[in-house]
C-alpha cells in the first residue's frame, strides 16, 4: 500500500483537493478532525495540566488555548509534544485499516508535513500550491482574517517554494478548479498499483495493537 502525505501551506486549497480524492474512493484522514476530536478526548487532560484554564466542561477551549500559547514563546512547542505523538497514534490506526482492508493506497492530510518531519513517514508527497497572490485572496477572504494574523501564520510555514522542491508531486491549485481536478486524477491513476514501503516503518514503531481510538 502506498502511503501518500497530502500538505499545502494555509490557502493553497488542500481541503478541496483531499475531499476530491475521498470523493473517488480515496481513504482520506485529515490531521484537522483527528485533533479536532483528541481536544474533546484523550488530549484534553493533558493540554489542561499544562495550560491551566484552557479546558472547559472536558473540551479544549480554543480561544483560551490561544491566549495561554500568547503569554510564552516556547508554548506552541509545548502544545506539539502532546499532540503530535497522538495524532501519529491515529494515523497508524487508519494505516492499518485501510492495510488490513486492502487498500492500494491512502492519504494522510497533515497541513505541517515538512515543518514536523512527517515526509520520512510516507511514501509520497502531494503538494498543492498556488501563486502567493491568489494564496492571499483566497486566506484573507476568511472571516476574522487580517494581514498580521495571515503574516503569523505563514512565518511557521515552510516557504512554498521550498516544499514544491522537496515534494514528490505538485499540483497547482491556481489554475481552474476543472483543470486542478483533471491533473489530480490524472496523478491518482498513474500512483495506483505502486508498491509502498512506509507501512513497515509505521509498523514497526507501533506493532499491530491499533485499537480505533479517538
């Protein structure tokens, strides 16, 4: 099985291209819903032992999350030891359905693959990119956008340049979304029946306990 690491810095529009893919049969686990429900479950306990007050009635408030992340500069990498590790728990668990399913291939949406070395833990990397102009409409036509929250945001992304150089596929979400969904099918019929060899990395750091856990 084939274990693509699909990533794109803020606006590039991975989200339409990882809900393309589902669309065509593709199993797709978003790094997004996983903390999602980690804050609502098994990270909720831990984020609050060490952001005191950041946890209401069991759940990860998140504006008061990102007001105790304000007050420190070393907070977010505080955040990161405890979810990163769980999130990972949660991506084997979907490897290894989708590996005891039968699947030929799947996708791990991670939005920060390069900036936490999740590339070495995937087969293949698919990059969405667009030029930085049509990445600044599309960020700061969101609700409660401005220029210094986008500016905060993509200083702890990874230039896109950079990524488009280290990526395995690019596909350029600047172009008409018609267009931008043609080369994605185009590249998900070349990548199936390619044999993958990350599975045993996973494996062998995680065993086949894999228990569906939230």
């Amino acid at each position: 099985m084939l274990i693509v690491g699909l990533t794109g810095s803020i606006g590039m529009g991975k989200s339409t291209i990882a809900k393309h893919l589902a669309s065509r049969g593709v199993p797709v686990i978003e790094s997004d819903a996983i903390v999602h429900a980690l804050y609502s479950g098994r990270a909720a306990p831990l984020i609050e032992a060490e952001f005191p007050g950041a946890v209401f009635e069991g759940s990860v408030d998140r504006e008061k999350l990102s007001a105790a992340l304000s007050r420190s500069p070393d907070s977010f990498e505080k955040l990161e030891a405890i979810v990163h590790p769980l999130v990972r728990e949660a991506q084997w668990e979907f490897i290894y359905a989708q590996q005891k399913a039968g699947a030929e291939l799947c996708v791990l949406d991670i939005p920060l693959l390069f900036e936490t070395g999740g590339e070495r833990l995937v087969d293949h990397v698919l990059l969405v990119s667009a030029p930085e102009d049509i990445q600044a409409e599309r960020v700061l036509a969101r609700p409660g956008m401005t220029w210094d929250k986008f500016a905060t945001i993509r200083a702890r992304q990874m230039p896109d340049a950079e990524k488009r150089a280290r990526a395995d596929s690019v596909i350029d979400t600047g172009l008409p979304l018609d267009e931008t969904l043609g080369i994605v099918d185009k590249w998900l019929e070349s990548s199936k029946n390619r044999p993958g060899e990350k599975f045993g990395l996973w494996r062998s750091a995680y065993g086949d306990n894999a228990q569906g856990r939230s």
